[in-house]
C-alpha cells in the first residue's frame, strides 16, 4: 500500500507538514491518491545523520552479506510486482509491455552487482611487498545521495543502478523520490526496507525521501556527510546539483547524466543503399515518446547530391505514428514549447510534424547548424533535426562543434571506409560510446558498456552509469602498510580467504601470498 | 644551459614581455642567473591550442610508442644528470644526496609507468559478445596540465608523476613551470623536448611555461582545451585552481594533492614500551627540513598515567638537529610567521625549540586540541603538535574531529590490539594509507600505493598521485559497439594483438575472442 510517508533512517515517518504533493495520471490527467509529504529539513538531516552513523557498520560488510542483500531485494521486488506494474503504468502512462520490461531490467541490473560482488575482483587488491607490505583495495565512500530519474521509473530510479552500485560498493544511499512517480518509487523503497530488515542489516543505510521543490534535494547535497551523489535528469537540474556540491566547503563527487543528442552520421553511400534507415531512425527518434537519454537528437547526413529521400521517408514512417503521452504532463509541456520556440526563430530549419503533433522532425544545413549553437541543444522529446551536409568535410566541421555526447553513431558502407577512419577520431574525442550500426536507443547492461562521455554529457567523464563498472564511482582506494593479518580486510588477508583475483607484486593470481 | 625561455608547443620561445623573475639560493640567499620570462597569454594560448591539435595524434600512438618516449625522456635526463644536480642543489638548497635520490626516484617512477604500458592491463580492456558486441578500453582525456611542485623539484614536478601519467596515458601535457626552482624545471623540460625529437613525436605535445604571478596557471586552468588539471602544494593555491576549473563552463577534473597533518596515534602500551618512538618521529618530523607531504604533523598518543617522556625525549632529539633551510626563502618566512602566530595565542599549548629554533614541537590536550580547529591546519615545515589523551575515548574523539589525510600511523603494541581494532575503522574512513608501524614519511612508488585521500587531502580521494595507477586520473571509458575489427584500437582487436589481459563475457584472458 502506498502511504504517502518518508522513509527516514530506516523509520517511516508521518509528518504534519503542509507541504504535500500529488502525482498524475499523463493520459487523463486526474490526480491519483494518495497525497505525498515532502520531507522536512528536520527529515532530510536525521537520513544523513543516521546513514552516517551506520556507514562505519555497513562498510565492514562481507561482499557475501551484500549478496544476501541484493538478492533479498529482487524478491521484495517480485513479490510486489503486480502492485508496481499497476502504479507505474497510472503515473508514467507508459504501456504494460515497458513497465514490465523495465522491471525486469531491474532485476537483471541487480543480478549483475550480485555477480560482481561473488568475483569480489572489483575491489582491485594490489599487494606489493617488496619494500614495506602495502596493500590496497578499494573502499566505499561513505553514504551517498541518489536522484530518481523522471523518464525510468524503475531502472534509473529507487532500485537503479546509482542505489544498487552504492549499496553494492558498501555505501549508505539516501534516495530523493522523484515526484511524477513518487508511488512507484516509495512501493520500491518498500522492498528495500523489507529486505534490509529480513537480512538483519542496519535499516537506516536506506532513506527514501519525497519532494516536489528543489529544498529537498540541495538540502541533501549540501549536508556535510553526504559523500557523492548520483543523478540522471537534464543538464539544468544536473548542473545545478553540481554546482551546489561544489560550493560545499567540502566539494564531493558528482555523478550526473545530463542528456545527450546523440548524433548519427549516416555517411554517402551508406545513406544511398541503406534501405530500411528511415523506419529504423523513425522508430529509435519515437522510442518511448522519445524519452530514452540515448535518443538520436541529431542525425547528420552526407548527400552531396542532394537526391536523399530519407527526410520525405522517415516523415512518412512517424506521419501515422500514434505514441502515448510523455511521462508528465509538464515534461510534454516543455517539449511542447520547445518545439514552438524552435519553429518560431526563423526559416533555416523546415519542421515536419505527425498528424498528431506528436513527432516532430527538423531539416536544417550543416551551414546553419554550425552557426547556430542553439541548435544543438537537447529537445527532450520525440524529436530529431537532420543536418545536411554536402562534403565530408562538413561533417568534420559539424563533429569539431560538437559538445560532449553519450553516444555517436557512424553509419557507413564499405565504400565509405576512408571517410570512417577520418572521422572516427575526431568522433571518439567527444563521446562515451560509438556505434556503427544500429541506433543508440537501447543501452545493454553489461561491464563493456559506458553510459557516460564527456560534459556536459556528465559531469564526470571517467565513470559510467550503467553498467558494474558503475560501482566505480562510489570507492576510492585505501592502502595498509605493514598491517598485522588479523586486521587486514578479507580481500587482502595473506590466505586470499577470497579467492578473488588479486595483483601480488604485480602479477594476477588468486594465491595466497 | 638555462636560458629562462619558454617552451611553447614545441618550440623554445623569447619574450620581449618585462615580467621576469629569478630564484634565489636559499643557503646564501643571493639571486640566481638567468632571468627567467613569465609566458605570455599568447604563450599560454598557443601552447594549449597546438597541444590540442596534436592529442589525436599522439593518442593514437601505441602504447610501443610511449614506451620509447618514456625511455628516452629516461636517457635524456641520465644525461643531463651533472647539470641537473647541481642547479637542484644551488636552487633548493636540498643537499646532494637528497637531490641525486629524488633524481634516482624521478627515474624509477617513469620506469613504473613503462611496465605499465608494456603490460598493457591497465588499459582495462573489456569485451562483451552476446548481445550487442561492447568493447571497451581506457582513452586519453585531452591536454592536461601539471603544476610543478615546490618541496619536491625532479619527483613531483616537470617530469614528475603528475607529466609522465598524463604521457603514458596518451594525453598531451603543458607544465607550469614552479618559479621556485625554475632552472631545474627548464632542464628537464629540455629532456623531454630531446626525447620527443628524438622519437619523431609531435613535439606540441610538451610544453613548458615560467611564471612568478599566478596569471600563467589561472590562464591555463581556464582555456576552453585544456581538460585536466595535477597540482602537488598547499591548501590555498589547490583550491584556487580547484575553483578556477569548477567555474568554467565545462568544468574539468582537478587532481590537486593539498597536503596533510598525518596524525600518528601512540597507543597506551606501545608508548610505554617503544624506546625508540622519540628518535624515530624527531626524524621523520625534520626529514627534508619538514617539507614532505606525509611529515608526520600531530602526534597523538593515549598516556593516562602522564607519565610518558616522549615530549622530553623528541626535544633532546631535535635540539641538537642542523636542519638545512628549507627550498625558498619565503617558505622559511611563512613558517616562521605560522609559528610566531600559533606561540602568540595563549597558553593551552605549550612550545619546545630546537637551539637554531629551526625545528618546533607543540603539547597540547585532546580537550584543547578538539575544541580548537584551527589547531589541526598544516604548519608546514618542521613542526610537530603532540596531543596529549587521557583515555582511549578520548582518542576516538580526535579521530572525529579529523579532516581528510593522506596518511594515518597507527602504532601498537599486542597489548593494544583491541584498542586499534576500535580505532581502525574510524581512522580509515579519514584517510588515504593507514601504517601501522614506522612513520608516514617515505612513499614507496609501486602499484600498491596510495598518495591521496579525503578531502581537503585531495580535490578526489578516488585517485592516487603517486604509484602507476596515477594513470587513472587522465583516462576514460570509451565502448565501441558492433565496430568492425579494422577500425577498433589494437587493445581490443578480435586476435588480441598486445597479448594483454583482457575481461571477455566476464573472463579474464590473454586468448582471442
């Protein structure tokens, strides 16, 4: 049952306030029940202050005990399953098949930091002892603040990858609910507290704490024993995170995914055979309402005859499309107005929209584009601007303009090979990840993945956010010198009671020393 | 020969500007020839806008290639050794044996970041076939620039571990020259430039600029192209740049390594029964005059009985002691000023000379050293506070009240054991290296070390300035996905071509996929 509570070092705690907030229905726009408290300050300061008293306990776990933790939190999950699907559904009106899809892809996220924890090689044990006996293994941060994601309900949210890599890495997580999904949020954070409770482990490492205004959340990053911070949104709610960590008078680490435009480079020949692009981009452009961070906002194009039917095509292909709502009415809104802003500024950009409005595309120059660095900016939404380019070197003058990007796509055909090894470079400079097939849209959850790139992709271009290596963000190296083996953690006790990989002296091996 | 010119994108430049500088030898306080020329903002510029246009190049290069940069920057130096030394020594005023070791561990160092290029690994080469086909590596940030510190004039400073990581790492590198030792610097840079002719290496890659006022490094930090930052010295001028950096309009990673006070815990048996703690920490206090990163800066020990003779025993140590001066004069001053400023403020701690004053303890209680923050800033220089506990509580209420350090020295003995099993914890969640015997000063170069810690230690505690995985702080994921094998980089090609340990499907192997 959905109570409207904040969850507040492991207590769920009823508060008198008046600040109390709805969430939303996006295909109706009734206002589903119940009412939702925003957290106090008094709130927000006890979930600190509790996650760090328990941190010296919490970080002492055995991997084996944060095994026990994960797996006790896919079961809650499960159990509620038919309970989350249902309130996901009403709050994102996203369909049956993605809720469910989304669950599931949770699960299996968590089933991926369950795995690293059993190979326990993820701590990076390095012994040296020649010299003094120095071993370092790395070591959690301390508690973490994580924000959930308006457009993943599940999987970048309460239980997504920023709390399960924190919790994973020995990190107490305070996570600020997002507010268009707040009951799916608080039936997840249920889960975790059920699990934290069957596995016996301190219930305050798990707050989880409402708030429709931005006081609940810079409260948060700005209190002196929050240690890092997880966010997926846009770069003006990222950014402004950012910079509140940064002002402390302890600066903390900051993980925010900011959005991206995902530029695809669909090169001459390829774009000239390449039958099924227009459905294949058609189709990624208006994933998910076009709500995926990995959606292929700009898609440039070498058509130095200028015959390409691609934009007549893939107009063709979105023309009938009927999508579901955004995820909020004010996200739709924005698009909305953006949208409107655009095709207000001017003639360097035709729009061709679906019958619905509901998709819309944009042809422009690279001339243009070029000139007009607004033009690259993220439109969060169905959308995508195609930019015409009549040379090669365009393309390169477009790439060398380019901001830091999640992904890029370079789509080519074997006579396009040449054209490919100029720009590869030049395109691998400014992103996380480079395609070179398919479309961005889709993010595999395995190790090889990189969800991150240079800013203002994220904020920090050394880590990821999908993925295990996630976990990265959340420890930092600590070394023992000529430590007596009974105080050594078990990753680098003499006996590898383990049986992890670890450096001895700079060779791998599971041995004892 | 000095010449006190610039090296900007690869080429020795001479200024008409009239902001010039000279350094000064300590010992005799006279001033040195030549004049040195601050660079210019067209300097900075231009050094930054040719490293940035020739970082593709240079990451591209093989990690083969590195290793004979690296060898010849190596040979260079072996080469310049006589002049070197004896620039080191009339500038620094560091005696002869300090200067031909830390040229020796300059050596060694860069020796450690060519085993790592040779291994290969650390490129961290992951790849994932079902699904998708996800290959990732590590992937040079860009231009990075690198602050040459003051206490160490060869280790961390032109070819330091801060310029040699970013080379390894394929990342282009501008130093900022420190004015304090300006010949030194610019003698090695020349090795550098040596050796990248020598290679036919761009020589844009290296640069090295001279500066007394702070303009050249905030001029750096702040140019759109540069996208790293390493720094080694005080607390104020690390987060100058910290903030510099912060505030551009895409912030950049800073790795400045801001000092430390090191606190050494003396339990109660241990204090009792060591007869050589008092020499042991009077030399470790004085070592190079003070001027280490991990001097070993507040001494706390639990004596409920007071009736220890560790404070009287470190004096008669120091008294006696001849300490060269430290590296400039205005280091000397400013201690001598930190000094006067801590002895004028009241009576709660007490004060002991050595007969030149040149070395200075401090007693003080746990109660006064709580209450009293400003108590725990870094005195740098040969300067140790000991805090005086009662009781173990109350040297747990120390370890509260800490800041991130570099190190903490936890020494025992077996009767102490549940004392530091007590202790450990909270003590590891401050810093960066815990020791459980000796003193902190001394850092092994080796993989298994970490130089960094919770800030204010560092600007991020997830990385290390010293040892081969300094590397880390100028790389980033990049993934490749379903890229054809003629296009991926050598480390993640199907046939495993550098025979490096990769992770495939989860499985750490040298096979092909």
């Amino acid at each position: 049952m959905i109570t409207g509570q904040n969850l507040v070092g492991g207590l769920w705690e009823s508060n008198a306030s008046d600040r109390i907030f709805q969430t939303a229905n996006p295909k109706t726009k009734e206002y589903l029940s119940p009412m939702f408290q925003e957290a106090t300050s008094e709130q927000v300061t006890l979930a600190v202050e509790k996650a760090a008293a328990a941190f010296e306990a919490y970080a002492a776990t055995s991997f084996e005990q944060r095994v026990e933790l994960l797996k006790a939190i896919q079961d809650e999950i499960k159990q509620k399953k038919t309970e989350i699907i249902v309130t996901y559904q009403v709050e994102s009106a996203l369909p049956e098949g993605r809720a469910k899809g989304e669950l599931q892809r949770t699960l299996d996220q968590i089933e991926r930091f369950i795995e690293l924890l059993k190979d326990g090689s993820f701590s990076q044990a390095t012994i040296h002892t020649h010299g003094p006996d120095l071993r370092k293994m790395l070591f959690p941060m301390g508690p973490i603040v994580v924000f959930g994601a308006s457009n993943f309900p599940l999987a970048f949210s309460t239980a997504g990858g920023d709390t399960i890599s924190a919790l994973a890495a020995g990190c107490p997580v305070i996570v600020k609910a997002h507010p268009y999904h707040a009951g799916t949020s608080e039936l997840v954070a249920q889960a975790i507290h059920s699990a934290l409770k069957n596995r016996g482990l301190p219930l305050s490492i798990f707050s989880h704490l409402g708030g429709q205004s931005h006081t609940v959340g810079s409260d948060l990053v700005t209190h002196a024993k929050v240690k890092g911070v997880g966010f997926t949104g846009s770069f003006f709610g990222g950014k402004a995170l950012y910079d509140l960590a940064q002002k402390r008078s302890e600066p903390i680490p900051v993980f925010a995914e900011m959005g991206s435009i995902n530029p695809v480079f669909i090169l001459e020949h390829k774009l000239k055979s390449d039958e099924n692009l227009a459905a294949d981009l058609a189709s990624s452009v208006t994933l998910g309402t076009g709500q995926f961070c990995t959606n292929p906002g700009v898609i440039i194009i070498c058509d130095p005859s200028q015959e390409s039917s691609l934009v007549r095509r893939m107009h063709e292909e979105m023309r009938k499309m009927e999508l579901p709502p955004m995820v909020h009415a004010n996200i739709e809104l924005k698009f909305k107005e953006q949208i409107a802003e655009l095709t207000a500024r001017g003639k360097e950009v035709e729009y061709y929209f679906s019958d619905n409005n509901h998709a819309v595309i944009g042809v422009v120059s690279a001339f243009h584009f070029i000139e007009n660095p607004s033009l690259s900016e993220e439109v969060f939404g169905p959308f995508s601007l195609i930019v015409h380019c009549h040379s090669l070197e365009e393309m390169v003058d477009v790439v060398a303009g380019l901001k830091g990007q999640l992904t890029a796509t370079l789509l080519s055909s074997p006579e396009d090979q040449k054209a490919v090894q100029l720009l590869l470079p030049k395109v691998q400079a400014k992103v996380g990840r480079v395609l070179f097939e398919g479309v961005p849209t889709g993010v595999a959850v395995t190790q090889a993945m990189q969800h991150g790139g240079p800013y203002p992709a994220t904020t920090d271009s050394r880590f990821t956010s999908v993925g295990s290596d996630a976990i990265y963000r959340w420890l930092r190296p600590l070394a023992f010198q000529d430590c007596p083996d009974e105080l050594l953690p078990l990753a680098l006790k003499k006996e590898n009671p383990l049986g992890i990989q670890r450096r001895v002296n700079g060779v791998l091996t599971t041995e004892a020393v």
